[in-house]
C-alpha cells in the first residue's frame, strides 16, 4: 500500500470518527433539550417523541402533569399557531389554550392531540401508542398523568366518528354487534390501538432521536424543495387557468345573508364553517356518541392512574349570535339552510348527551360554550384565515373555561353543566 493512500484511508477513518462522536455526543444531550428547541425544530421533530418537545413543561419529561387528548384542537392548530410559527422560527411562542393553562396555573402539560381525528384515534391509538413508545426510548420514563382533559369538538367529533364506522372499519365491525361493548372494546385493542404503527414501533434507529430527526428533516426539506420549485413553474400558469375557469364556471353558493352580531354589527361567516353535527340523523348520532363513549372508557381502563374530564367545546356556528333567520352549511351533497334557532338547539341536545355520560361514569365536566359565545360578542374567535379552529381569542376563551371548572381557587367545582 503506498504512502499516500494510506495516509488518505487515515484522513477518511479519522474524519469518519470525528462525525460518528460528534453524533453521539449530540445523541446524548439532544434528549436533554427537546423542550427548549426553537419552534422551527419542534415542527420537525419525529412523531414518536414530539410530544417531547413541547414547551408547556418545566422540563423535558413533565411530572405531575396534565394531558390534553382529542383533535386538532387539542392540538392547537389555526391562526395563532400559523402567527406564531412566523414570529418564533428560532424561539418559542404560545399558539393554543395549553400554553394559557401552563402560564396560568403553572403545572406542566402535554397535548396528544391529533388532526382529523375521531375518538378511535384522538382517545385511543394517539396517546396510548405515543404514550408506550416514549416509555420504549431509552432516555426517558414518562409518568402516567395525573389528569387527562379529553376535549370533545362538537363540530366534527360525531362526524369522524360515523366516517369511521361507514369507511375504514366498516367490514370489521359487520361481524360483530356494535353495542355488544366487550367485543367493541376488543375491537379497539385489536383494530384500532395494536394496528398504530407506533403502538409496536421497533427498529435500529428508535432510540437515536437526532440522526432520526436529521434524517427526516432533510428528507422534508428536499420534498419541501421539489414542491415549491413545481409549484413555481405551476404560477405561470395558473392564474390565466383560473381567470378562464371563473368565467366559465358557475357562480358559487354564497352565504352572504348568514350574519352573526359580533361587535353590535352583522358580521357574514364563512359557508364551510363547521357545525354541530346537523346532518346525522338520530341514529348515526347515536353510534357515533357510543363510540365516543368506549373510547372514553378505554382511555381510562389504559390510563388508570388518571384523573378524566371532558371539555365540551362549541362549533364554530354554535358560538355566535346570529342576526340572520337562516344559516346555510356546506355538505358533501351541497349547501343546505337551517334555521339559525336550531343550530344552538342541536349543539344543547348534544351536549346534554355528552354530561350524561360523564355524570354516568363520575368524570368532571366543563361546558365551556359560554365562554366561546361571551368571547364572540365582542369579536370574531375564529378565523380570519382558519375559521374550523379558534384564534387567540377562542383558545384563550377556551383556556377561561377549563380554569373555571377546574382550576379557580375557592371556585371549581370540578362539574360545570351544559347550559341553554
């Protein structure tokens, strides 16, 4: 072997060293940190520990911690998040009620929430699958809760819980009978929890969280890169397509005379606003409320060191005063007007549905419908861009009533009933 290729072999297994414990030194103290990552790194971060990564937490593992489990506003997405993320690329920043509730009542809090999700995913496979693979990672042991908020959205909770009885699921539970709730509960445990890909996640790189996030990053920025170059040769053509498919096309079903009084004046809310779910009939409600019930019930047998509470949270059409007689929706089959009495009607018989199985199965309770509606004399809580979640100001009118129920000193009751 000559001089100079051995020297070369020597430079490379040198300078393939330095990386590999320089890798390992970051492997090592990256676990240490997820809670402070800037929220331009904690939107990157792997599915299996993001959780993680919140910045609702005194440290990276919380203790004596609250849980907030449901969809995407458990979550906290919509236009705060969107505000947020463009201001804080390099720091942290609050975007959702779980950053209000942590400043206020100063106990450290995780969110499993989950976009588009009904209760099989948002009660079940989301926090208990995510739950057992952070207790799987060598660098952590993460505590059962000591309180879960299930937050229960009555604009599309009942809805993605029918489209998961009539879609994905459906074939697996015509062999059974629906109410039959041992074999519905070992449906969940079969179907639904051990089907997560993350229930049973394995793997040589599982317990290496920065080479995964590395990996994944440049593996999103490199698709990231090819979408916005397409979609820059897109632009050039694009607005001749749609200025030509505009004269074309009909025009579109308006909701111009669907008017809420936010400030003492009308104010026009967007058609495809969500609702309390005013297009399942009697029985499809009724499922889709068993399911959220065995869920429920699930989540609880899992987590039987935690104290439950359900959040009743309105629609987005359910939280305004309406001036207008009638409100139009967008379904599937097109728009269809309700009479705007009957919007807050459907969201009381629905929320009395769902105390009734907290008063059953003795699990606090917080209505926070009036909180919404208080909020929304004043201004618009949704939107302006994003009108199926709430703004700052919905999520902060969404934080008041937790902390109501719950959290007020000399006040909480740990019960606050559905009211007209």
């Amino acid at each position: 072997m000559s001089k100079k290729l051995k020297s070369f072999l020597v430079n490379i297994s040198i300078s393939i060293g330095s990386v590999v414990v320089f890798i390992l030194a970051i492997e090592a103290i990256f676990p240490h940190l997820l809670h402070k990552v800037p929220l331009s790194i904690y939107v990157g971060l792997d599915d299996g520990y993001k959780v993680l990564g919140q910045s609702t937490k005194r440290s990276v593992v919380p203790k004596d911690y609250i849980a907030i489990v449901g969809d995407s506003h458990a979550l906290g997405t919509g236009d705060w998040f969107k505000q947020t993320v463009r201001k804080h690329k390099f720091t942290q920043g609050d975007y959702h009620s779980a950053h209000v509730l942590y400043n206020r009542i100063g106990r450290d809090i995780i969110s499993y929430g989950a976009l588009g999700s009904g209760s099989l995913r948002g009660l079940v496979s989301q926090p208990i699958a995510h739950f057992k693979h952070i207790n799987s990672l060598w660098a952590f042991e993460l505590e059962q809760p000591k309180m879960i908020l299930v937050y229960f959205f009555e604009g599309n909770d009942l809805n993605d819980n029918v489209i998961d009885l009539q879609g994905q699921y459906k074939d697996i539970l015509e062999k059974i009978s629906l109410y039959d709730t041992a074999a519905f509960e070992n449906f969940i445990q079969k179907q639904v929890l051990e089907k997560d890909p993350l229930y049973n996640a394995d793997g040589l790189l599982k317990n290496f969280l920065f080479t995964r996030f590395l990996i994944e990053s440049v593996g999103d920025n490199v698709v990231n890169e090819i979408k916005r170059g397409l979609k820059k040769i897109k632009k050039v053509f694009s607005e001749k397509i749609e200025e030509q498919d505009k004269k074309s096309q009909p025009p579109s079903a308006s909701n111009s005379n669907d008017m809420a009084l936010i400030g003492g004046k009308e104010f026009p809310i967007p058609l495809n606003s969500q609702h309390p779910a005013m297009t399942l009939t009697p029985e499809e409600t009724r499922q889709a409320i068993y399911v959220f019930e065995q869920s429920l019930l699930f989540l609880e047998k899992y987590f039987n060191e935690s104290a439950i509470a359900i959040v009743y949270i309105p629609s987005p059409l359910s939280s305004y005063q309406w001036a207008s007689p009638t409100v139009t929706i967008q379904t599937g089959k097109g728009p269809v007007t309700f009479e705007s009495a009957s919007i807050h009607e459907r969201s009381q018989e629905i929320c009395l549905k769902i105390e009734a199985i907290a008063r059953k199965y003795k699990f606090d309770f917080a209505d926070t419908r009036q909180f919404f509606r208080s909020a929304a004399l004043k201004e618009p809580i949704h939107g302006p861009q994003d009108w199926l979640h709430p703004n700052e100001k919905g999520y902060r009118a969404l934080a008041e009533g937790v902390m109501t129920a719950f959290f007020s000193a000399g006040k909480s009751s740990g019960f606050r009933g559905c009211e007209p």
